[in-house]
C-alpha cells in the first residue's frame, strides 16, 4: 500500500510538474504573440508611412535601407508575405516620375494622379492623332456615366453666367439631344455651361475636370456624360505641367509656384486625342474655361478635321489679351456672337466669355 501511494504521488507530481511545464509554454507563448502583434503593429505603421512617402514624392535609398536595417521586421510569422509586397512597393516607388502629394484630395480619384516614369515617357512622346494615345484615354482616363443616372427635370436650370440662354436662343434654338465638350467643368454644377443642356435638353458629351475635389464631386452628381479628370495640353501632344489646386475656379497650370501640398504635376491631354477617343469630331459647343490657357489649347487643334459649331471660351485671364483671341477665331473661320450691353455689365457673361459662332451656322435674330 506504501508503494502504491508512493507511486500515485509520484504520478502526481509528474503531472503537476507538466502542467506546470505547459503553463509557463503557454506564458511564452503568450508573451511571444503579444511580441509579434507588437512588431506587426510596428511594421503596419511603417507600411502607412512608406506608402505616404511614396504618394508623396519623397522616395529615397533611405527608406529601404531603414526597413532592411529593422531587426526583427522581417521575421515575424505571417509578415513575409506583407514585407515582400513592400518591398516590390518600395522598388516601384524608384519607377514612379511623381505622387499624388494634395493631401487632401479624396482617396477615390487619388490614383489619377500618379504616373509611372515609363508611362509619362511613352505618352509624352505620342502626337494627339496616336492610336496608343487614344487607347490609354479610353481605357485608363474616361470615367463612364454610372448606371443609376439621376435624371430629373425639377432641378434643371441654366447654372452658367447667362452664355448658354444666349447660345439656346439664337444658336440652338432649344435644340434637344446636341453633343457638348466642358474643359474647366468644376463639380458638374457650379458655372457649368451643360447642365442645364443635359438636365432639360437631353445633351451629352465630355466634362474635363483636372481638379481632385472637383472631379469627385462631379462624379457624385451622376451625370450622364464622359468625365476625365486631366487637363488640356497647351501642344500636339500629352504634357506633364506644374497645377496649383485652389477653390473651385482658381485651378490652374502653375508653372511659377513651387511644388508643395497645394500643387502637383497633371498629366493634360491634347484635346484633339479626347476627340478621337470618343471617336466624334464634331461637336456642337465647345465651352473652354482654363484660365488663361485658352488660346494655347486652341491652336493645337487641326480645324480642317473638325466641325465644332459653337465656343464658349473665357477670356479674361489670357495673357496676350481678348482681341489675340478674337483674331485668332476669326481666322478660323467663327464670328464673335454679339453681347449686348447689359450682358457686357460686370458679372456678366461677356465681361469674362467670348462666344464663337462657325459662320455657316445661322443665328435667330428674334
């Protein structure tokens, strides 16, 4: 019997001693996920971070040295997947010519402006009539009408400075179903020379919308047209420029302003490849408003291919003034639509537009 009890607390001991053995396994372990959750947290923070920089412009050998130099980073459980993702991230970050670094531009339209190098080379190098040229703009650029277009006539009402009552009356005569081309389209709403067009009339076409604010409150006005969000190239051929992002209508291509949060460089477009890309040239209003670089878009464009009935094109910011502009127009083969003189009155649509006219489109005098 002493034996046989002997041997039970033996047994007893054993079992003790390897509970014992497991529970402090256990602690280990405990303390070494606590340990890994603590480096994965770690190391996702230094992910955010690289991938701020590499939005941001600011890529160097530095960063990948610090991530190699980490100790323990690579060597967590489950983050060899995660690691080698950046570290593929960090080697395209060397690819990238630029990041989106407006910080406060909203993630959904973010990613349209981030060029790799060899993409800005190969597009820069493509004149506006470029096969290619017009494959990237269909494929890579064009945002298409959604499938729920809100599509209401209660809330249509002309939102320009008054040009597009001017253009329905003597040009258009209310002309339904027309095609139309807005460069400097806002959010789709605000001083928009086609809402009211596609809202009561039953107008498409193109809004050109370079501004990342802008461009995403467009898209949630689910209008029923093509949307790009680039801006148009002052040559034959797609152009990286400095722009500075402001409110609204004080976007603009900035080439003496240094880059910061506020400025970044777009990609623009030659307006004749966004022709191509829609496969029509010819339009019946072109309303153009980019300030001041109005006349530089318009002589890239091969008037003896296209067949654009009216333009609305601001005016007042152009550096070589109105009249180079009415010249220019004129030599194209357009009249200037006449303004009276409380249209001319300041506020109003002639004091910033001119309204161009192709001479063999008849005016309503009435």
């Amino acid at each position: 019997m002493q034996r046989m009890a002997l041997a039970q607390l033996l047994a007893n001991g054993v079992c003790v001693a390897l509970l014992m053995g497991l529970y402090i396994a256990l602690s280990n372990l405990k303390d070494n996920v606590s340990r890994q959750e603590s480096i994965l947290l770690r190391a996702r923070h230094r992910v955010e971070r690289l991938e701020a920089v590499y939005l941001q412009k600011r890529r160097s050998e530095a960063v990948m040295q610090s991530l190699e130099s980490d100790a323990g980073f690579g060597d967590v459980v489950g983050l060899e997947g995660r690691v080698k993702r950046l570290e593929i991230h960090v080697a395209n970050a060397h690819e990238l010519l630029i990041g989106f670094i407006y910080t406060k531009a909203p993630p959904a339209v973010r990613h349209y402006y981030v060029y790799p190098s060899s993409l800005v080379d190969e597009l820069t190098a493509l004149d506006q009539e470029s096969d290619r040229l017009t494959q990237h703009i269909r494929e890579k650029l064009f945002v298409y009408p959604p499938l729920s277009i809100l599509q209401t006539t209660l809330l249509a009402r002309d939102t320009s400075r008054g040009e597009v009552g001017a253009v329905l009356r003597h040009i258009f005569r209310d002309k339904k179903n027309g095609l139309f081309i807005e460069c400097g389209a806002l959010d789709g709403l605000t001083l928009s020379n086609t809402f009211y067009l596609e809202r009561l009339l039953g107008w498409t076409g193109v809004l050109i919308e370079p501004e990342p604010n802008s461009f995403n409150e467009l898209l949630q006005r689910k209008r029923n047209v093509l949307s790009i969000p680039t801006c148009l190239s002052r040559s034959r051929h797609p152009q990286l420029v400095p722009f500075t992002f402001g409110w609204h209508a004080y976007s603009r291509i900035d080439t003496l302003t240094p880059m910061s949060e506020h400025t970044n460089n777009v990609l623009c477009m030659p307006f004749f490849a966004i022709l191509k890309a829609i496969n029509r040239t010819d339009i019946d209003l072109f309303s153009l408003d980019i300030e001041g670089h109005e006349l530089d878009v318009l002589r890239t464009i091969p008037w003896e291919e296209v067949d654009i009935k009216v333009l609305i094109v601001e005016h007042f910011n152009i550096a070589e003034g109105k009249q180079a502009l009415e010249d220019f127009m004129t030599s194209k083969g357009y009249a200037i639509f006449p303004s009276t003189a409380e249209e001319r009155m300041k506020g109003q649509w002639a004091e910033f537009d001119d309204i161009f006219v192709k001479k063999d489109v008849g005016l309503n005098e009435s």
